[in-house]
C-alpha cells in the first residue's frame, strides 16, 4: 500500500507530534492509519467495481520503467535503491537461503501453513513451501526455474508440482476449489490469453496421474499478503529434514545441474 506521508503526520496533529511519539505508537498509529485507508479503499470498489487494465495497456507501461517485470527480486528493487546483502555461510543450506536470500517468504509460509493446516501430503506442503522462492533469481516461467533449482534435492512429486503449479494457475478447476484470481486480471490484462506452451502443458496436465500435486499448491496458494498472519519456517523444518537431501558441499558447490542457480541466489551483486 503507497502511503501519503504528508496526510499521515497531518492526521497525527504535525511533524513535532510525531517526533514526540515512541516507536511503538508511531507503529500503532501507522497500522490504523492503514487499516483507515483500506476500509476506505473496499468501500469505494463497492461502489464502483474494479477495471483490470487490458494486455495492450500493459505493454505501454513497458518503456515507463527502469527494470523489466520478469527480473527475480533479488536483482532488481521498484522503491528505491537495492540493499546490502549480508554474506552466505561457507556451505549454505536451504534454511540459510530462507533466511538470508528468500526472506521474509511470508507468502510462501502462508501457502505451506494453509496446507499443513488442510491435511495435505509432506510433498505437497513441502512444494508449497519452496514453489515460489525461485522468484529471487527469476520470475518469467518460474515454475519451470523453480522446478529445475529443486529437482535435485526434493521427491519428484514435489519438483513436479512445483514445475507445473505455474501452467495450472491459469486454469480454474472448480472441483478442486480454485478459482481464476482477480490478481492475475490486474498483473496479465483482462483480456489476457496464456501462450500456446501453456495450453499445451495444460492439456498434457489434465490427464496425468500426478495432476493434483500442482493443483494443490494453486488451492494452497494465497493470493493475497496478509500482514497480520503469523508465520515462521519452524514448523517445516521437521520436513525439510525429512525430504530435502542438503549436500555436505553446501547449496551452490556441489556440482548439481543448479547449483549455478543457487550460487546466483547467493552471489547477486557479482558482475560477472
């Protein structure tokens, strides 16, 4: 959410009030500043619905920035300058990468949460869990990237459903409890239609026996941040334990097919 810095401090009573004011009622009053401001904005999309912007008018904002919207979050900040990243240990495990590179996840924790929560299998929560954190190093066909990053460490059910999460989302499954998300109006255009790789993909799905290991990470999913859900990698870790085969070499050095991947998740302000 953007917020109106100057309608902030003046709905406070001024810059000298604040100044007075402790962290911790500066925090509160910046979370009922937002929760004034969402209310406001639901009530407004009541009255008048929401209009999702359409392909070509996402294309034109195209030449409008200074980065490209596939670049992983890693390599790329849209508020501001990147930061300093703090350095990997001298042989990184997947608990490093979630703390050091991948942090906070919150969205990929809700996700694996919802299913533990929902009784799915350890492969399907664990593929929740690590189906989007590729998007540090890539966003563009990032069920593709993610299920190659993993494949080497995790079961195949889980690499698969992480593969393929990407195609399923595209298409709602009714039976399964997934609908087509309003998000994806707004990211790819109401008028949007998934390239023929997609469809292709999607029709190979339907009739395959592990069709519903990816559908589940798309019901698991969340596709909205929730800033009050608590969450913490500790209840995975068991998990991870259980499933993730975390070579002695560490992440990036053991000469798999992607340990280039995680040794560019680790090393991304390196020039070359």
């Amino acid at each position: 959410m953007e917020i109106d810095r100057r309608a902030f401090i003046a709905g406070l009573g001024g810059a000298a009030v604040v100044a007075a004011m402790d962290h911790e009622a500066k925090a509160d009053a910046l979370e009922h500043y937002m929760e004034e401001q969402l209310d406001e904005a639901a009530a407004q999309s009541q009255d008048q619905p929401e209009k999702f912007p359409t392909v070509a008018e996402l294309e034109a904002q195209i030449e409008t920035r200074g980065y490209r919207r596939g670049a992983g979050g890693l390599f790329v900040s849209t508020r501001g300058n990147v930061k300093k990243l703090e350095p990997m240990p001298p042989k990184p495990t997947l608990v490093d990468f979630f703390n050091l590179r991948f942090a906070p996840a919150n969205h990929v924790l809700q996700s694996a949460t919802r299913a533990m929560k929902t009784g799915m299998s350890e492969e399907v929560i664990l593929a929740c869990l690590l189906h989007d954190t590729v998007q540090a190093l890539m966003r563009t066909d990032h069920g593709w990237w993610g299920g190659q990053l993993y494949e080497p460490y995790i079961p195949e059910k889980s690499s698969f459903a992480i593969r393929y999460h990407q195609t399923l989302r595209f298409f709602p499954d009714e039976q399964a409890g997934y609908e087509y998300p309003d998000q994806y109006y707004r990211t790819f255009g109401h008028d949007y239609v998934p390239p023929q790789y997609i469809q292709d993909t999607y029709k190979m799905l339907k009739n395959h026996k592990w069709y519903m290991e990816p559908r589940l990470v798309t019901v698991n999913d969340l596709y909205a941040f929730d800033p009050k859900a608590k969450v913490s990698l500790d209840p995975f870790i068991d998990i991870i334990g259980r499933h993730f085969k975390q070579p002695k070499e560490g992440l990036g050095y053991d000469n798999s097919p992607s340990a280039h991947m995680w040794r560019t998740i680790a090393r991304p302000d390196s020039p070359l």
